[in-house]
C-alpha cells in the first residue's frame, strides 16, 4: 500500500463510514413490537441449518478511555454472578423457541470482558449453551479475554470448557500509549497468559492491536507489532480507534487535539502492515492478518472468507443466535438485537420473554447488496451482474451504484469492467469507501459511524 496517504485519497479517507460487520447496519434496525415476529423466524429455521452463537458479557474491572463496546465497570461480583444466573435463563429461552437446526457451528464470547465471569461461572455459562444449543464436535469455541485481568484460573477453566480459540486485547505495548488510555497491561503479563493459554489447551490465540490512539506514532505501532509476533499468535486484527464521543462519552477523555489525523493514522497503519507483512503474516480483508496456514487464510484462498459482527470469520451458519445485552443475532428473516441496558434485558428475560429490542427484517434489496458488500469486503472483488442474476435480480439491478464505484476508479480506488468491481491491492484499507457505493442506508446514517482510515 502507498507510504502516505495519497491526496487524491485524503477526503475519502475522512468521511464516515460502517465496518460492514452487517448490512444493513445496526443504525437502521428499529424498536420490536413484541416477541411474535421473532418467533415467527425462530419457528421457520431450516432443519439442515447449522447456527451460531454470540454471547455479549457487559461488564469489565476497568474502563479503557478508547473503548467502543457496549460495557460498565463493576467492582464487586454479585452483581457479575446474578448476571450469569440470567444468562442461564436466557439460554434455555433461546432453546426452547428454537426451530429444528442442524446445532451449534461456533460460539463466540465478547464483552466487556468474558473473564469478567468468575471461571466456574463461565464453565457452567459453556456447558449450558453446549447442552441446549447442541455444540457440535469440532466447533470452535472463541472467547475474548482482557489480559490485564485474566487470572490463571479462568484460562484453565476456558481450557477445561472446551474453548479453542482465545482473543487477547492486546492493543499497544507501549507503556507511555496504555497510561493515556487508561489500560495499563506490563508485556509480561501478556507473555504469560500466552503461555498458559497454550498450556491449558487452547489451540487459537488471536491479538487485538491498534493504532491512532493518542502518543501512537508509525515507530510504537511498528515496535508493538514486533513485540507482539515474538508470541507468534495465529490471527492478528489491527483496529483504527474510532473517536466517537458524541456515542461514547468516556471517549471525552481522550482530547481530538491528542490524535493524529488522516494522514498520520494512514501512517501507523502502514508501519503496522509492513511488520505484519514482514513477520511472514498474510492480510485478510480489512484489517486483519494470519498465519498462511491458518484456516481464515485458507478459507481467505478458497473464497469461503465471511464478514460478520465478530469481524471476519470462516464460521458459514447462516444463523446467529443472540445471547446477553446488546447482542446482535441473525435470522433467515432479518437481524434483532437484544436489549442494549442490562435492566432492562433481565426484566424481559424475567417475564419469560425473549430479550429483543431492536429489529429489522430483511428485503432481498437489502440481501443482494449484501451479498455485494460482503464479497468487496472479503474478496477486494465482486461480479456484481453475477450476484444480482444468481438472487433473482435484473443483472443491472445495482447499476447506479456499479457507476458510482466507476466514479472512484479516477482516484485510484476502484476498477470496473463490465459489471465487474474491484479494490486494487494498493487500496486495500479503502475498501470500506468502495463498498458503501452499495449501501442505500448511507445518507440516513453517516454521522454515526468512524471514519473511514
Ligand atoms: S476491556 Fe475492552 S470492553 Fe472493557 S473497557 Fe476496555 S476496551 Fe472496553
């Protein structure tokens, strides 16, 4: 990719655009009225279906100024442990209103912080949704763990759990960048939980890294990314910081005068790349990188690369069942998110209701320039007439938005030929301006998404 941020490519990489975990993104779902609509779906799964899980965690022992999730800190655990009591409760209610599936693909916990549970709580919370969702043999099993608070016991219980793969939110190594984020985590304690990682049996470890954070420079970034392939993990994400305070208010103590701009985040993500490249990793899509014999470069090789709320997967459930506050699930029909304030998620859960908020069903409109976004997002390429005729549409159904991305191909972001779209390499981390020439949602939502580089 080129060194600096090209000028032609300087507006574009300012605006504000979705990651693509989804599309339609989550902006545009709108309040449920009821459970019956849900229901519906759950009732019309498809036997030979597999499905997946994610299960949303919202508490963590300390408060990362960066953080974009959906979390709060707690201090004591009873509050933790009657959480985990609810979560019991809410698997059984998924399981009950499932339809006949094929069982569970992968299982995923994010947060927050999984490891804010005590270990035998995550056991139990593990066997729950292992026994009533019917893990299959070979599932992946991925948890994401905070290292500045994981104790040794919790990574043997993941490891006694079944868990296979372990997502450690690395971030920076540098101890002058973690002070002013509010994450402080010595190199030795990330070492260690590597090893004990490995250890206990857990196969996967995956880093988080990121850069423009404040005091982030091309030199720390690249100095972080060679400490961190020392431990040699298997998958590596390296995230933009996202400075979003208008949604997330603690984000106000980090000053926009402390961040880089465009030109200097292209910069550090262009040191990160370099090392990554250099360290024998492979990219995948966006933002992430892995080991050429990885099964995300291998899935990225043979074109079974997905994009989903978790980032990029080789997970193909068409299904994702949503478990905890906040979390997003996936149906045939369209998405629904479970409500966001854990009061208010326990309550329905406590009625015997199934704990979502937010929905939106899905228009084939709306799955085929899905399907677009996702393959630009994962393969840099798309025959877009090829999509369109394979779900039933006009090969020029998308035609607007194909001359849209021909508009880009002055700049360098985009060639098209025919009906055929395509990021070239060097464009890689603009990918996201490409693909939202495929969104209708866009002009609704553009101020509540990050920018683009
Ligand atoms: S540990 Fe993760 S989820 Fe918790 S505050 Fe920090 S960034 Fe946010």
């Amino acid at each position: 990719m080129p060194a600096s941020l090209p000028a032609a490519w300087r507006d574009h990489a300012a605006r504000n655009l979705p990651r693509y975990t989804s599309y339609p993104t989550s902006v545009s779902f709108t309040p449920a009225d009821g459970e019956a609509e849900l229901r519906g779906w759950l009732a019309a799964m498809r036997p030979a279906q597999p499905i997946s899980a994610y299960v949303h965690v919202p508490f963590c022992r300390r408060l990362c100024w960066y953080c974009g999730c959906h979390t709060t800190v707690v201090h004591a655990y009873d509050r933790v442990g009657a959480f985990h009591e609810v979560l019991l409760r809410e698997v059984d209610l998924w399981a009950d209103a499932l339809g006949p599936h094929a069982g569970m693909a992968h299982l995923h916990f994010g947060g927050g912080s999984p490891n804010a549970l005590a270990p035998a709580d995550f056991r139990s919370l593990v066997r729950r949704l292992a026994d009533r969702l019917r893990l299959r043999p070979g599932a992946e099993v991925a948890a994401e763990l905070d290292p500045g608070v994981l104790s040794p016991a919790f990574i043997d219980a993941a490891g006694e759990a079944g868990v296979t793969r372990v997502s450690l939110g690395v971030q920076t190594f540098d101890p002058e960048v973690q002070a002013r984020v509010n994450r402080i985590q010595p190199t030795s304690l990330v070492t260690e939980a590597v090893e004990r990682i490995r250890a206990a049996g857990v196969a996967g470890v995956n880093f988080d890294l990121m850069y423009g954070l404040p005091g982030q420079t091309p030199g720390n970034v690249r100095g972080s990314v060679m400490r961190a392939l020392e431990l040699r993990p298997d998958r590596v994400a390296v995230f933009g910081y996202a400075h979003v305070p208008w949604m997330k208010k603690h984000q106000v103590m980090i000053q926009e005068a402390e961040l880089a701009g465009v030109d200097g985040r292209w910069a550090q993500a262009e040191a990160a790349d370099e090392a990554m490249l250099a360290g024998g990793y492979v990219r995948i899509g966006l933002d992430h990188y892995a080991l050429p014999d990885d099964p995300l470069s291998r899935a990225a090789e043979a074109g079974r690369l997905r994009r989903n709320f978790q980032g990029y997967t080789d997970d193909p459930a068409p299904v994702l069942i949503p478990v905890g506050p906040s979390s997003i699930g996936r149906f045939n029909e369209g998405f629904v998110q479970n409500a966001v304030a854990t009061d208010a998620w326990s309550a329905a859960i406590g009625r015997g209701e199934l704990p979502v908020f937010r929905r939106l069903a899905v228009t084939a409109e709306d799955e085929l320039r899905a399907a677009v976004i996702e393959r630009l997002m994962c393969e840099m390429a798309v025959d877009v007439g090829e999509v369109c005729r394979a779900r039933g549409f006009d090969a020029g159904a998308l035609d607007e938005a194909v001359a849209a991305a021909a508009d880009l191909e002055a700049d360098g972001l985009a060639t098209v030929r025919g009906r055929t779209v395509r990021v070239p390499e060097a464009a890689r981390r603009m990918m996201r301006v490409v693909a939202a020439c495929f969104d209708a949602c866009l002009p609704q939502t553009a101020r509540r998404h990050a920018k683009a580089v």
